[in-house]
C-alpha cells in the first residue's frame, strides 16, 4: 500500500533575472504613483488657498505631517516652511 503525498511539489527556485526586472517595474509604478499623488494634493490645496482656507486647516484637514515630525525622523528633505 503507497502512501499519497498530497502536499505541494518543489518549485525551482524563482529567476533572480526576473525577480529584479518586476522590482525595477515596481518602483517605477511607485514614483508615477507618488507623482500623481503630490500633483493632486498640490491642487486640492491650491483650491482650497484659492477659497481662502487657512494653510493649518488645510494641513490637518490633509493629514499632513508636521515639521517637527519631520525634524524628529531625522527626515530633511523637502521643502521647508
């Protein structure tokens, strides 16, 4: 009587050739991601400057991170205020 292996079967290992080629494909729907995002945000919050709402209302209303957060992180890049 042969017992049944009903587990998965060995995969090769996956192409490194490959695996670098999705990653670089990745990133690089990140950045179009995150450019897309900064170019909305920019202007939701020109609108909202153009209707007269007030910078720190439009940060919190955003949920955007403060300076000091940033200065905390150790995080200096991007525009200061």
């Amino acid at each position: 009587m042969t017992q049944n292996d009903y587990s998965r079967p060995a995969r090769a290992p996956f192409p490194r050739a490959l695996a670098a080629r999705i990653a670089l494909k990745a990133s690089i729907m990140a950045g179009r991601f995150e450019d897309q995002a900064i170019r909305s945000m920019v202007r939701d919050a020109q609108r909202a400057l153009d209707r007269g709402v007030r910078e720190d209302v439009i940060a919190t209303e955003m949920a955007l991170p403060s300076a000091e957060n940033r200065k905390a992180r150790g995080n200096q890049s991007g525009p200061e205020e």
